[in-house]
C-alpha cells in the first residue's frame, strides 16, 4: 500500500528534524502518491485474496474472468467452505462437523481446540432449544473427559453449563453464549482453519494493511500536520482542521 509507505519514510524524515511539527501542504502529499507507482496486477491480487478467504465465490469467479486473475485456491472449495459456516451460524453443528470431516478429517483431528468448540457449539444449542437432559448427558459423555485433560477446556464447559441454571438467561453472567455472536466467533474459527489446512491466509490482507494505514496516520500525526484518509470507505484525502 503506497500510501502506508509514504507515512512511514515521511515519519522517519520529520524524526530527523526539530521537534515542531511540520506542515505538509495538499500539493505536497499528492505529488507524493502521485510519484509511487502501483501495478494494477498487484491490487487485483490484493481484491481476489479478499474475496477468496471472505468467502465470495460468485463475486471471485466474475472478477477471475473480467480481470484475468487467478485465485490461488480451487473455486470449488469456497462453496464446501462456506457451507460450513453457514451450518454453524445457523446452529446446525452436527452437519457441519460432517461437512468438515468430508473436507478434509485431519482438520478436526488435529485441532482438538477446534473440536471442542464446536462441541461446546452443539451443547450450547441443545440449552438453547431447551433440551436439558440430553444437554447434560452430552456435557458428561462428550465434554467432560476433555476438560479433565485440558483447564482451559474445563473452565470453558462449567461456563456454558451454567446457562442450565437460569431460567432467565438475561440474568446469567455467561448469557452472551446464547447470542448470535457466539456461533459467528465459532464459524470464523472453522473457517480459519479449514483455510490454513489449504496452505491459504486465514485473514484477508486487505483489512490488515487498513489497520497498518490508520497506524500510521497516527504515528504520522503526531509529528506532522497532513491531509489524511479519515473515511476508509471513500479514502478520499481531508485537510487537517485549521
């Protein structure tokens, strides 16, 4: 990104001069980003690893064809990918545990934190269609013996069973476990390692090289005045307030 670039060597100049801050004019910073050259193959790359790891296959494959860029993954498997993490946000655990062993059965095999998440997952949603009995044998039958080999896994098995004792979840201090946000934290952990088991990023690069922007921005705002990108949405430059 040319312009987290640019931040940084002006940072390391202006470190170089008088403590006051320096005044980098419009014209100035615009002649910067003008200079810095971009290849059009590089951000189009940067656009299909987005696409690609968030899950977008209609969206990756119409943009492989208008632009001539190749994903670095099967398309196919994107399909097989987001099944599953359509299965776990909907609560359909059992499904997409089963998705994942026709994936790829080393995935879970090798990731026993992973295993009991989506186990915890299931006996959340056992409370949650308020199934207790069954939640209780599945708690003793399938969690416990792994929280009495693991303390993080223990820990996390009494806060989910503690849902069992309110009648009134909004009461519980764990309450948060029935939310919808619970199965999207859980589906974005199978998501990550179904893509690692892919030889692919977890993450998307785009949204880390924002954060390295706004970083640097403000490193950069402390010892200059800037136009600077406020909205990242429209990236549009703003003058500093006067």
């Amino acid at each position: 990104m040319s312009l987290f670039w640019i931040v940084i060597r002006e940072l390391a100049e202006i470190e170089a001069m008088a403590t006051s801050k320096k005044v980098i004019t419009r014209e100035e910073w615009e002649k910067k980003l003008n200079d810095v050259k971009i290849r059009k193959e590089d951000m189009n790359k940067l656009v299909m690893n987005f696409l690609v790891t968030e899950g977008y296959v209609e969206a990756a494959e119409k943009f492989r064809k208008e632009s001539g860029t190749d994903p670095d993954i099967d398309l196919a498997t994107i399909t097989d990918r987001m099944a599953v993490k359509k299965a776990v946000q909907a609560g359909n655990v059992e499904d997409a545990i089963e998705k994942v062993n026709d994936l790829n059965p080393e995935i879970l095999d090798t990731n026993p934190q992973l295993f009991f998440h989506l186990q915890q997952q299931r006996l959340i949603e056992l409370i949650r269609n308020g199934k207790i009995e069954e939640a209780l044998e599945f708690a003793q039958e399938e969690l416990a013996p792994r929280g009495e080999e693991n303390q993080s896994f223990l820990e996390e098995l009494e806060k989910t069973v503690a849902l069992l004792a309110f009648e009134d979840v909004s009461n519980c201090p764990v309450g948060e476990l029935l939310d919808v946000s619970q199965r999207l934290k859980t589906a974005s952990e199978v998501n990550a390692a179904i893509l690692t088991s892919q030889s692919h990023e977890k993450d998307p690069k785009l949204p880390s090289l924002l954060k390295m922007l706004i970083w640097a921005q403000n490193q950069l705002g402390e010892k200059a005045v800037f136009p600077r990108i406020n909205d990242l949405s429209t990236a549009k430059l703003e003058d500093p307030p006067v």
